[in-house]
C-alpha cells in the first residue's frame, strides 16, 4: 500500500461568479500548494443559487463569466504545477449539490438545466460519467426554511464541510455510515484566508485525480473510505493511515463524528425517500443510535 498521498480541495468558491466569495480563484492556487495539496476543484454557485453573475444576459455569456473563476484558478495552477479542475454548486430549495463532470461546453449546451428536477439532473450528470454529491446535507442556517436531505439523490454525502457547526457534519457523517453511503470532504472555503483558520478539508488518494470525471468515478465506485483526522496529514503523510486500493480518505476531526440525540435544531428537517417525496422527521430518529 502507498504512503504518498495526493490531497485534493473539493469544495471552493471564487469572486469571479460566486457573490459570498472576494477572493478571485488565481490567488487560492499558491497557498493550496505551499499547504501540500495536489489540486482543487473550483465549485461556485450556479445561477439558481448566490451566484455573482448577472441573470439578464445571454446564456452563453452568463456560463462564460461563470468558468472565469475556474479559467483563471486553472491558468495560475498551470504555472506552478498545481491541478485545478472545474465543478458547480447547484441550489434547489435550499438543499445544494456539488457537481463533478460537466465542462463548459456542457453547460452552454444545456440552457434548459434551471428547470431540471433533481431526478433529471443527477440523470444527465450521469450520462456523461459525473457524480451528484449533496453538500453540508444536514446544515442547520438561519437563511434556510428547511433542512433537506435528499440522500436517494446523491451518490455521496459531503459529510465535513468547514462552514458546518459540529453537529451539522456528526449527523451528516453518522447517517451516510449507517446507510452505506460514500462520503465526501471540503472547506467551502470563500477567500485564502480561511485556510490559516486550520480546519480544512478535502479528500485524498493514493494516485493522482485526471479530471473531474475521473473524480466523480472513483467516488462512485470506491469499495470504501477512510476518515483522516485532522489536517496535519496533508504536509505529513507518514500521520496517515493505510488506504487500500479502490479506497480513499477523506478529511475530517474528532468533534464531528458522534452526535448528541438531544441536539436542538432551528429548523425542521425533511428527508426525501425513494420516491422523492418529502417526508418531516425528527433528527435524532435518522440515527440509529445502537449503532454509535
């Protein structure tokens, strides 16, 4: 089994096309090398989310704005040997989803994909060999109405997600173990200095990523995965456990694994079931506690 390690940022926001970022994505590429990252994936919010790109221009010059952010980050990773691939953020009602696969190209032939259902979505992601992960699927935010977990239309669980509270990933994380679900990590980091706050995240594999689809692949199919606690292990690989062939690791802290049935929640949770409704629940009742 291989110790080296090659780690990469899943979850990342740029000023070019997300409004909550003022960062623009060529000034993330040097920290996440001297860090010791392989690469990163630029996610923003897409138009039906807090995207910065106007709403009243033609499509192709609204997706055109909207890849700046990637084009840039990948433009600056190109000159100092650091991997930058290209990924969205979609919002449905308040539930949003990492997107892996689809390029430019794609989006610009595909106007029609702010009316798709999540069904439809995960469909046509999938048809090109992509992945639809939820992220921080448990985030419990005042400018939400309702959490809602849709984990019939994920292939994974961002279950660390550094914009969470504690309980938000210990619930994430519990439910996709319980369930059998893949898992995912990332900082949704918004501007380089939320690095130093030393909280990170990220996945990690024991070969490195070829693009986006090749991503969404090995997620897809990994026979498991490993929890990397802690950050240190990015600079260090000597700290991290061993990772199997068809395995990979994903970062996450000792806070954000066992959650309290007694949490209090400020917003109700709904989770959609196979049939895609949604069904009301009590958080603690999506756990089996035995299990803990």
């Amino acid at each position: 089994m291989s110790k080296e390690l090659y780690f990469y940022e899943t979850h990342l926001h740029t000023a070019e096309a997300s409004a909550c970022s003022n960062c623009p994505g060529a000034d993330y590429v040097q920290k996440y090398k001297e860090t010791g990252f392989a690469g990163i994936f630029v996610t923003d919010h897409f138009f039906n989310g807090n995207s910065g790109v106007p709403r009243d221009l033609p499509w192709d010059q609204m997706v055109d704005i909207y890849c700046s952010g990637y084009e840039n980050a990948k433009a600056a990773g190109d000159k100092i040997g650091l991997d930058v691939f290209f990924g969205l953020e979609v919002n449905f009602r308040g539930d949003e989803y990492l997107i892996y696969g689809p390029d430019k190209a794609w989006l610009k032939a595909h106007p029609d994909i702010m009316g798709w259902s999540h069904e439809k979505l995960r469909e046509e992601v999938h048809k090109i060999g992509g992945a639809m992960i939820q992220a921080h699927p448990y985030r419990d935010r005042g400018y939400l109405e309702k959490i809602r977990v849709h984990a019939h239309h994920a292939d994974a669980f961002e279950v660390h997600n550094s914009g969470n509270l504690p309980y938000c990933d210990q619930y994430g994380y519990q439910y996709a173990k319980q369930h059998g679900m893949m898992m995912t990590s990332g900082s949704d980091i918004h501007r380089v200095s939320d690095l130093e706050k030393n909280s990170y995240g990220g996945v990690c594999f024991t070969s490195k990523i070829e693009s986006s689809k090749d991503y969404a692949g090995r997620i897809k199919s990994a026979k498991g995965i490993v929890p990397i606690l802690g950050n240190e292990v990015v600079r260090d690989n000597s700290l991290a456990p061993e990772i199997g062939e068809g395995f990979y690791g994903f970062i996450t802290y000792a806070d954000r694994l066992i959650p309290n049935p007694n949490q209090e929640w400020t917003k109700p949770v709904c989770i959609t079931n196979e049939n895609g409704e949604e069904v009301d629940v009590n958080p603690a009742d999506t756990i089996d506690w035995s299990k803990i």
